[in-house]
C-alpha cells in the first residue's frame, strides 16, 4: 500500500499535509452545520412570532349559561374557599372573610389587592386595572381562577410577617394526596428501579420505559385536588394498557425518539400538581436522568399556593422526606437518586411568578422565555397549564396546534387530561367519535393528550425571509 502510495514519487511531506487539509476540510464542514443548526436554533426564539399566528379567539367565561366554566366560578371555587375555613386553624376574621368571597363568586365583583407585602403585589395591580368594577363571572375564566386562588393568600395573610406567613392553606390536601396513594407509589418505584438495572443495556427498553412513564405522567393528573377529593379512595390505581383507547392525540412515540436522539440534552419539566403526579413527574425526571437519556432537568414550579394541589419547591422536598419516611427499599432507592441530582445539579428547580399569573403563555417574559429556548423539550403537565399555552381560549378543536403555540422556543409535548373546555390539534374524525361516545368529554377527566410540537413544525412556519 505504501508503494502505491509514493509510487510516483511525491515526498510524504506532501501527501501528509494534503491528509490534514483534507482533515480541516471535514472539521470546517462540521463546524458549518453545527453553526447553522444553532442559527437555526436561534431564529426559532428571535424572528418567529411572539403571538399565535391565527387570529385570537374569545376567552372562556363564567358568564356563559351552562358550561362548565360557569359551574366552576359558581360552584367549585365557592366550595373550594369553604374547605379552606374546614381544613385549616385560621381565626374568625380570616374565615369570615374567606365565607365573604366564597358567596360572592357567583354575582358579586372583584375586590381588590390591599396587601403590599407580596412580591408579585404591583404586577397584580397592573393586571386588575381592565377588570376593575366587573363581576367574577363576567372576566376571563383564566383570569378569575389566578386571582381567587391569589385573593385567598391575602386572606390568610400568606405573604405579611406573622403567625400566617408562608402558611400553605392547600397543605393538608397535598399531604392526604400522597398519603393516600402510597400503595401505588410503591408499585410505581418497583417498575421504576427495574427500568433503571436494565437501561444501560438495551435501547429498546429506554423506549418501552419512557412511553410508560409518559402515560404515568399523562394520567397521574387524575389525582388533581382541584377537581378531585384528596380523602376520598386511592384514585392513583389504573391500568395505563386499558386507558390508551381514551389518549385523543399520542405522539409518545415521537417525543421517545425525540428524547433518545437529543444526546443527553437538557429537559424542561413545567409543573402541575403535587401529590401521586409529582411522584409520576419524579420518576420520569429519575429516568431520564439514570438512563442518560437527558444530563440535566429542570423543573419549574410555582413560588406560591395555587389552584389547590399545584407543585411548589417546598413540595418537591416534603415528597422526598415522605418517600424516606415510608421505610420502604424502593422508596427510599428512588428518593436517595433524587437528593443526588438536586446536589449535583443535574436536577434543579426553579420558580417564577409568571407560573401564578394570568397570563397566555405567549406573554411569557424574555428572560424566562431565553432560558427555555436551551432546553430540547420542554414537558407541560397538566390541564392549568394546557389552558395557559392556548390562553384559555374558545380555539376549534381540530385547530393544528402547532399554529397556536409557534411563539415556543424549543420543541413541546404537552401531557394533559382534559378537565376544561378548551382544547387543539384533534383529528376530526377523532373529535367526531368521542363527541359520539362522551358528551362530557372535555372536563370529565376520562381522556388525555400526549402533544408533540417540535422544532420543525415551529421552524417550518417562521423560516426567515430572503
């Protein structure tokens, strides 16, 4: 082969030194892509539209007769302020005034933030002003809903230095969730730590494992307090092979090979609730990181009580504490894994006021909004959420959902069991059998999406221009 090579008897100086031009030809080329997949990247977060790119439907409100929007401002957020008085020690001027606002919910008008301790106090102000002299049922559902539970704080003194402060008026019903679901937490952990001995060592087990534990992230918000009791029976048991037939939109699939190909990149984990769906949460975040699957995850959580069961940092450290207390092997196996990534940083939690505001998710802050754009997927829990990336809005059920949501800046799935009117991306002869089998569909808590948006579908509307 030598011989060959200096057959013609050109100096190997030389045929070295064309090897390593060709060599920087190679590196240039690679270094060329990664600059355009990054540019790529970039475009995607700056020159893309800030807004949804359709024209913006009218938002849900209590108002309208005979929806479950109204039932919900009249009924649910009335019974909810109540169980606040029955399940809490707080004195009889705060529970005068939570039996005040509860039976003005449904005719009477907003009162207004008078408490200046809360951080989030002078956004909120800004926030009123539109509503200011109007009727709970006649504003936003959205809107309602992130000022009752933001109201309730006031009442209880929450933010104000006292005997009340940073007191968790929803504390009792997040601990109930997880006490009461502790059989299924077990049988969950057990499937878990199988998962992990065996993903090191076939990729079609990281597969099977992540679309599992996307349907246990997917249904584990049946076990939302806002919607369901925390004292009534174990509602964390289901059989997720039986429940499949009620997903609307599954691309579990696509966001397992998203993940698999991303080479160990970074996750965003938005919320919801505490409880048995954190504990599902957790053991997706506990996968991806022990497989490899993604190098580091951030949660985002909300920086006060809301919407009943809704996940704050504190809880994420109370769910831990609750599994090693359990003096169960596989309990404790999974909550050790989870205080080393917290210490490593490979799991890190965060929370943001914009989480507790009422604004659409295309109303996100830039700085909040850059972070996001580092992730290669960002995972949205839970229905609160759901109804924030659409803002709430009477959209057409089959709208493609990736025109809706183009103002993301990195690749989406959205895990949600419907339990509001508002939803998108369903194939219409999908929404023409479930409107055939289930008039309550849209709130019953009986049917889930998994919603993939990824970065070509965003990419693929807002190409640049030239």
């Amino acid at each position: 082969m030598a011989s060959l090579l200096w057959s013609n008897k050109r100096p190997p100086q030389l045929y070295i030194y064309e090897l390593n031009l060709k060599f920087v030809e190679f590196v240039n080329k690679v270094l060329h892509h990664l600059k355009v997949v990054l540019s790529r990247k970039e475009k995607l977060v700056k020159q893309k539209s800030d807004i949804p790119k359709l024209p913006l439907p009218p938002p849900l409100v209590g108002a309208e007769v005979g929806t479950f929007t109204e039932f919900t401002v009249t009924q649910r957020m009335p019974s909810i302020a109540r169980k606040v008085i029955v399940e809490n020690n707080f004195p009889p001027n705060i529970n005068d005034s939570l039996e005040k606002l509860a039976s003005e919910l449904s005719s009477g008008y907003l009162p207004l933030l008078v408490d200046h301790t809360g951080a989030d106090f002078a956004v909120w102000d800004r926030y009123l002003e539109p509503y200011k002299r109007q009727r709970w049922i006649d504003i936003p559902w959205f809107f309602a809903e992130t000022y009752f539970y933001r109201f309730i704080l006031q009442i209880t003194n929450y933010f104000q230095p006292g005997e009340w402060q940073s007191v968790d008026p929803f504390e009792l019903q997040k601990r109930q969730g997880l006490e009461t679901s502790l059989d299924s937490i077990i049988a969950l952990c057990t499937q878990l730590n199988g998962w992990l001995n065996v993903s090191q060592q076939e990729g079609e087990s990281k597969q099977t494992a992540l679309i599992a534990l996307l349907y246990f992230g997917l249904w584990g918000n049946r076990v939302d307090l806002s919607l369901w009791s925390a004292f009534e029976t174990d509602r964390s048991r289901f059989d997720i092979e039986s429940q499949q037939a009620h997903i609307l939109v599954d691309d579990a699939s696509k966001v397992t090979e998203l993940l698999i190909n991303s080479n160990s990149g970074r996750v965003d984990f938005v919320v919801d609730n505490a409880g048995f769906e954190l504990i599902c949460d957790l053991s997706l975040v506990d996968y991806l990181l022990g497989s490899g699957v993604a190098s580091q995850v951030n949660l985002h959580l909300k920086p006060h009580p809301t919407f009943v069961s809704d996940a704050m940092i504190k809880d994420v450290h109370y769910t831990i504490e609750f599994l090693i207390g359990a003096s169960n092997p596989e309990l404790t196996s999974f909550a050790q894994r989870l205080r080393e990534y917290i210490a490593s940083e490979r799991l890190v939690m965060c929370d943001d006021y914009f989480w507790t505001s009422p604004l659409a998710f295309w109303e996100i802050p830039d700085t909040l909004k850059n972070e996001l754009s580092h992730s290669n997927l960002i995972i949205i829990k839970g229905d609160a959420n759901y109804r924030r990336l659409l803002g709430d809005r009477h959209w057409n059920f089959t709208t493609n959902i990736a025109d809706i949501v183009c103002y993301l800046p990195a690749p989406m799935v959205a895990l949600r069991t419907l339990k509001s009117e508002v939803a998108a991306g369903i194939k219409p002869e999908v929404l023409e059998e479930v409107v055939k089998s289930d008039s309550a569909w849209l709130t019953n808590g009986q049917w889930g999406v998994v919603q993939l948006v990824d970065s070509q579908e965003l990419l693929v509307e807002y190409k640049p221009q030239g």
